[in-house]
C-alpha cells in the first residue's frame, strides 16, 4: 500500500480547519464522506420521503459485512442496536437464563460495562487496576465455579489502558468462560480479531473513534452463545419473515439481528456505511500505528512541559504495548480547564479528575502545540 499522507487526510476532516479537536474518546468528528452519505439520505427522506426503504436494508446489510470484515466475524454475528447500553442489556438479560451469578469486571470500566449486569441482578466482581494497569492474572484468579462471564473493555475510557484481548480471551477460551468485550475505545482506532481473542459477544458503539455520528452501536454474538440462550426480546423484524407482518408468535432468527426490534435509523446507518470504508480504505493496522505514534510524540512533549501523565505507559512496541490513543493528565479544577481551552478552540474531555486527551490519526502535532501552549 503506498504511503499515506496523513496532512491529505486530515484536510477531510472540516473540524481541523479551526480547532484542535482532541476528543475522539467522547465523541469523533465527520470524515467528508461519512457526512455527504448522512446528508444524502437525510435530503432523500426531505425530498421525496421514503419509497425506497428495501434499498437501505439492502445497503445495511452490505454494512453489516463491512463491520464483520472489519472485526473478523461473519455478517450473521453483528446486529445494530441503539447503544453499547442497550447491547450490553441484551447480554445481561441472555446470562439471566443461566446458572452462574457472577460478572468479572476490572473497577476502571465505563458504566454501561457494569450498570446492566448489577440491574439484572447479577453480581460484579470487580478487579482492581494499580495505576491504570489492569493485570490479567488478577482477573483469570478470581474466576470461580460461579462465574458466568469476563466483561472487559478493550480500552479504558478514563486511562486509556488497552488490554491484550487475544490473549486474555486465549486463557478464557480455555476455562470455557465467556469473553464479552466492550470495544467502543478500540473500534476503529485499534485492531479487533474476534475470533483471535476469542471473544463471546462484544459491544461498541460507533460515534466514538469511528466517527459515524450517534445512534448506533454494533452487537457481535458468536454462534454458540446465540445458540446457548434464548433472546430475551422480540419485535416485527425479529422474526424470521418480517415482510409477512404476522402479529402471531413465530420463530426468531438465529442471527445477531434479531435484536434489531424495529425499523433502524437508515441515515446513521449510510453513514457507518461510509466510516466503514475510510477504515478500511486507510487500513485498521495503518491507523494504530499513525495514533500510537502521535500519542508517543504527545507524551514527550507532556513530560517535558513538566505534566504529569496519569495514564499508564510503556516503551514497547504496538503489538506487545499498552498504549493506546487516550493519554489522561493532571491538572487543577479539570473541568474549568476543559471550558477554558474550549473557549480557545482545543477539545479535550475533563474525566474523572482528570483531562483526558484523545489523539485519533487526523491529529498532528500542530494540535499539541496548541494544547501545550495553555496549559505547558
């Protein structure tokens, strides 16, 4: 593949004309495309409503295999839900049918990781980080005869700790413990390989590093969980034959999908469409390797300003490190200097007492410059 020019890609990115926009890790900004296929099908439903509506469930499923492509799974395992929230609700409700109580969790995790499972009434065991770092040794020894599953995220959203998914789901693909992922700080910055990682179900939600706006997250299940349990929610186009619009009990299918209950939001949708081939049109592997290298230099510049670093970070190479694009730092009354460089143009995200900054491949370090020239 030849070189990519970083600086011509980033000129597709509208936000980079004025701001140093360093908040992927909350919310990403619009490539060009995945903005012109938004708005193209948001014209189409103000000019001439909707007389093609199986022309966007064809081009949904087509985007359906672009996110198995990109996650290494087959179509049939990803299903588009509303939010990481409701995919992990789905998760919670299917483990309900089981025996096991237990939910193993490291502490760092994001709610929509632990809140779910705690509802549903099963219990969290949650392991302790030590300065971010999260040890998967801690976590394979407190797996006991009650638990059901290892819910983990990929990549925290407050430190910024990127776990070594495949091979913490190798040691539990071999205690028969599910693996269930939440992926929303890793999708489209860092490479995923469900079946690498071996992983059960993972969640993410796509407005985030995948820049795809809001409204939609993926839900991938394996066959043989899906196999395992019941679904514990249906709707009309849950069923096996939806266009036949039969109000009596039917068989559910057995793909991921059936958890899409109802119509799905088309326009999001075109637009994941587009996000999915920048993605891949620049390539996962060339894409980590841009943040990685962008959040090295980031972290330097830090350290020589005299900042202090709160997220966890090492020296060694992408395939064996921890770091991933979020770098989260020390400063007095956070959220005041969020609003304060928000008020100069550069974005970043105040997070559990600290500023979190999130570095995605269109950065460069014209945005550090400017980050570290107020609070350096």
């Amino acid at each position: 593949m030849p070189k990519i020019n970083w600086d011509q890609v980033r000129s597709e990115y509208k936000v980079c004309d004025k701001y140093a926009y360093l908040m992927s890790a909350a919310v990403g900004p619009y490539h060009r495309e995945v903005y012109k296929s938004t708005a193209k099908h948001m014209a189409g439903l103000y000019e001439i409503g909707d007389p093609y509506y199986m022309d966007s469930v064809e081009r949904m499923e087509k985007t359906r295999e672009k996110v198995g492509q990109i996650l290494n799974c087959q179509g049939s395992d990803i299903a588009f839900s509303p939010s990481t929230s409701y995919g992990m609700n789905t998760l919670a409700m299917m483990f309900k049918q089981g025996s096991k109580r237990q939910i193993i969790v490291p502490a760092d995790e994001f709610p929509s990781s632990c809140l779910p499972w705690a509802y549903h009434g099963l219990e969290l065991v949650k392991i302790p980080s030590h300065n971010g770092f999260i040890d998967q040794q801690e976590i394979l020894a407190a797996i006991t005869h009650e638990t059901a599953a290892v819910v983990c995220s990929a990549i925290q959203f407050g430190t910024g700790f990127r776990m070594h998914i495949n091979q913490l789901g190798k040691h539990l693909a071999a205690k028969e413990i599910p693996f269930i992922v939440n992926g929303t700080q890793a999708f489209g910055a860092f490479p995923i390989d469900i079946k690498k990682a071996k992983i059960s179900a993972l969640t993410a939600s796509c407005h985030k590093w995948m820049g795809a706006g809001y409204g939609v997250s993926v839900l991938c299940l394996s066959p043989a969980l899906r196999n395992r349990f019941a679904w514990p929610l249906a709707g009309w186009l849950s069923v096996e034959d939806p266009m036949a619009m039969s109000n009596d009990l039917a068989p559910l299918k057995r793909e991921t999908a059936a958890i899409e209950l109802g119509v799905p939001p088309f326009s999001i949708l075109a637009g994941l469409d587009a996000a999915c081939d920048v993605v891949m049109d620049l390539g996962i592997n060339n894409i980590a390797n841009r943040i990685f290298e962008l959040t090295t230099i980031l972290t330097k510049q830090l350290r020589g300003a005299g900042v202090k670093i709160l997220s966890p970070r090492d020296i060694l190479s992408i395939d064996e490190s921890i770091n991933s694009g979020i770098v989260s730092i020390e400063v007095d009354r956070p959220e005041e200097v969020e609003q304060s460089l928000r008020a100069n143009g550069i974005f970043v995200s105040a997070r559990r007492g600290s500023l979190r900054i999130s570095t995605h491949y269109f950065n460069n370090e014209n945005d550090f410059n400017r980050l570290l020239s107020m609070i350096g």
